[in-house]
C-alpha cells in the first residue's frame, strides 16, 4: 500500500451550532518525506523563536556558573533548568552596548532585544520616556518568515504580569517592536490569546464559553476518520494533540476567577485576593505557544513574564510588595534572588514544554530559539554589562548542542547572540542593531 502524504496545512473539520469549525494538526510522519527530517513537499521543518523577559535582573553571584563549556553546574538560579539543562548556552560576561549608560532599565530592555539604543521622548510627568530605537529581534525574525513562509499570524505576543510601568514610553511597556513608532502590546488574558489562534473554531455568538470547551467534539469525526489513514505513530500522536487542546482549555477556564458579562470577553487573569495569578497563568501562556507552534499557526512568540521596572509583587516568596523597589534595598536581596528562581522555573516549564512536543526525529525545542533577557544585570546597579542572557533549543541544528556556559574575556557584544538567534531563523541575515550596538559577528560560542 501507498504512503499516505498529508499536506502539511490539512486541518480538521467540523460543524458546532450552524459554524464551521477547524484546528490545525501537529507534523505528523505522513507529512514528511522519506527521511522524515522535511516535509513531502521538501519544505524544510519550520523554525521558531521565542523571546521571553522578566524584568530588574538576577543576583549574578548566584546565577553565573563558575565552570565553563558543556559541563557547566546548574547555579541556585538556574536550578529549575535541570530537566533541559542539555538545550540552554548561559552566556555570561557580554556588554550591550546599545545601552550605553543613558537610563538604567531603558538602556538595558532596548539593547537587549533590538540591539538599537532608545530613542529619548519628552517625559512630560514622567521621570523618563523612551521608545525602542529599531525592531525588536522577534520582529525582524518575522519579516523575514512572511517573506518565505506566512503563518496565520505573523507573530503574537503575550505576557503574564498585567503590572507593568505605562508610563515611561513604550520601551519599558512593551518587548515586542516592529520599529520606534510601532510597539506591539501583549496580550495578558490566556483566554483571549487562546481565541485569536484558534478562533476559527469559536463562534461570535459565544459567550459563554460553553461551544469552546465542546468545540472539538465537532472535528473528533474528521480525526477518528484520518486516524484509520494514518499509521500507529500517527494515531498517537493525532490522540495526544487533541487531548492536549482539551487540557489546555480546561486549564484556562478553570483559571479564577472568571468574570462573565454578556456581550462582553470573558475575563482571566485576575487577581486573586491582590495577588496576581503568575504560575497558572505561565503555564497557560506556554502551553498555548507550544500547541500554536505544533500547529504552526505563528513562528514567533514574545513573552513578557514581568515588565521592565514594573510593579509586579511575587508573593509566592513572601513578599508584600513590588520586585522592583526589592531590588534596590540592599536587605532585601534574598526576596530578589527567590523572584529569579520563580521566574526560571517558568522559563523552563515553557523549554520542558516544547521539548515533551515530538516533531520529526526530534522535537519542538530542536527547531525552535528561546531566547531568554532582562534590562539589568542587577536591580542594585541598574549595569548593562553581564545582563542575563540564555540561548535555549537547538535551532534546527544551527546551535551548538549540548548547551554550553561561555563567558566572554573580550568585550563581546550582547547583539553578537541576537544575530546567532536571528541566524536560524534567516541564514542570510548579516547584521543587527544600529550605532553602539550594530554587530554583523555572531557569537561563535553559539554555533553548532
């Protein structure tokens, strides 16, 4: 019997209450071509990236490895990352030069994710006003996706603390930039970033909420039928991505709590009793990048897990107020210190995520970037030198791996690994960033 090829955009469809609905299918191996490693077609597996930020740093003398290259120890602030230890190249020692001692925190999230110094505003009432000086990484990664390969969404861009600073400029409100004059706002509700990629499968009229969480009855026909075409692997693995939609939704439902008013979106990401929900709404956050991926709905993420300055409280450590006055009180560092390692261990439920994905021969994280930042090496000194940086997932092979601590003795330049990053997503871009941070060297450290 034949092979049966499946085009990579077949997606599965239904009916629910007179509206069509469809959901999109993780690579399955009818897919691929004969090795398995591209599609039928010989369109090459897709590329990802993800940028993902916490904002006013880490305690460097517990997050910087003391050893480097591949063998390097899991420091108290890298902890969390054991599990995916063998995917992430801490990067320790770089200069962003793009931040080149104007404004603390302004410096330090503009360099660190365009490679462009900011461009200053009139601070009106504000102490300070700013906005990025040229696209963030994330969005030249996508312009450059759009031109080969569009996605259903050119990118998205999310984020988990609502508490973020408004109103010093668009540097500090949002990460993602298609240039000075374009931020692009993250989405803070896991319910409304879950409707725009999966929208096609809720009906207008819904309010309740109800059709969602009953949506993919109407297209588990159409799966039962392609599971009788493909074979066992296949079967699975069509069985596990539908399971993981429906735990997905039942997870962001079941975030509390759930405020409903007709004609209006269905609220999430409350706070409860003054406390944001941050875990639950992580991991909803990452469960929807990964299940957008599988499908291949976007290639491009940027997620905000705390804003830069920001008034974020992470009570789960014990503390009472926000991480960003923490930072500059010299007594308060050990609440400091347990923010970063609550904050890691988000970063890697996203990386164990897209690791657990299978995809090809290998998995999601093998073709995908996680490019992790902040705007400060510490909240105390405000530095732009040795920020945190981590570079996890194999790039589709671009990125050396097992993952390795390297620390630069030279002076490198933080824009040095936002070309790497880009790199693998476009191997014909040259260059990054403009005037302090420009680099056209990517960081050698890093390939494979």
């Amino acid at each position: 019997m034949a092979k049966l090829i499946l085009n990579r955009r077949t997606m599965l469809r239904g009916m629910l209450a007179g509206s069509a609905v469809a959901l999109g299918l993780p690579t399955l191996e009818a897919m691929l071509g004969s090795h398995g490693t591209a599609f039928a077609d010989g369109t090459p597996l897709p590329r990802r990236l993800v940028t993902w930020f916490f904002g006013n740093g880490v305690r460097l003398d517990r997050w910087v490895p003391k050893i480097q290259g591949a063998g390097y120890e899991l420091t108290e602030e890298l902890a969390p990352l054991a599990k995916v230890k063998d995917y992430c190249s801490v990067l320790t020692g770089f200069n962003n030069k793009a931040g080149y001692g104007r404004r603390g925190h302004h410096d330090g999230v503009a360099g660190a994710f365009s490679g462009y110094p900011f461009i200053a505003l009139d601070p009106g009432n504000s102490n300070y006003s700013s906005k990025f000086g040229g696209p963030s990484i994330d969005q030249v990664a996508a312009t450059a996706i759009a031109k080969k390969s569009p996605t259903y969404l050119p990118s998205l861009q999310l984020g988990v603390s609502k508490r973020v600073t408004t109103g010093e400029g668009p540097t500090l409100q949002y990460l993602a930039h298609k240039g000075p004059d374009q931020p692009l706002p993250s989405e803070y509700n896991p319910q409304v970033a879950f409707a725009k990629l999966f929208g096609s499968f809720v009906p207008k009229d819904d309010h309740s909420t109800k059709l969602r969480v009953t949506a993919l009855d109407a297209v588990r026909e159409d799966a039962k039928r392609l599971q009788m075409r493909v074979g066992a692997s296949d079967k699975m693995r069509l069985e596990a991505h539908m399971e993981s939609i429906y735990l997905l939704q039942k997870q962001i439902l079941a975030i509390p709590p759930v405020c409903m008013k007709p004609g209006q979106p269905v609220e999430n990401n409350k706070d409860i009793n003054g406390d944001e929900p941050l875990l639950a709404v992580s991991k909803a956050m990452a469960d929807i990048i990964a299940v957008a991926f599988a499908c291949d709905l976007t290639r491009v993420v940027s997620l905000q897990q705390s804003g830069s300055v920001g008034g974020t409280v992470y009570w789960m450590t014990g503390a009472t107020v926000e991480e960003h006055g923490l930072t500059h009180d010299a007594n308060q560092q050990e609440l400091v210190h347990q923010a970063v390692v609550f904050n890691m261990g988000c970063y890697a439920y996203l990386l164990e995520k897209l690791k657990s994905m299978p995809e090809g021969p290998g998995n999601i994280l093998d073709n995908s970037v996680v490019y992790l930042g902040s705007d400060a090496a510490e909240g105390l000194t405000h530095s732009c030198f040795d920020q945190p940086v981590i570079v996890a997932g194999r790039g589709g092979g671009d990125l050396v791996y097992p993952g390795v601590h390297y620390r630069s003795d030279s002076d490198e330049n933080t824009t040095d690994v936002l070309l790497s990053v880009l790199k693998t997503i476009d191997p014909t871009a040259t260059e990054v960033g403009a005037d302090q941070g420009y680099s056209n060297t990517p960081c050698k450290a890093l390939t494979a």
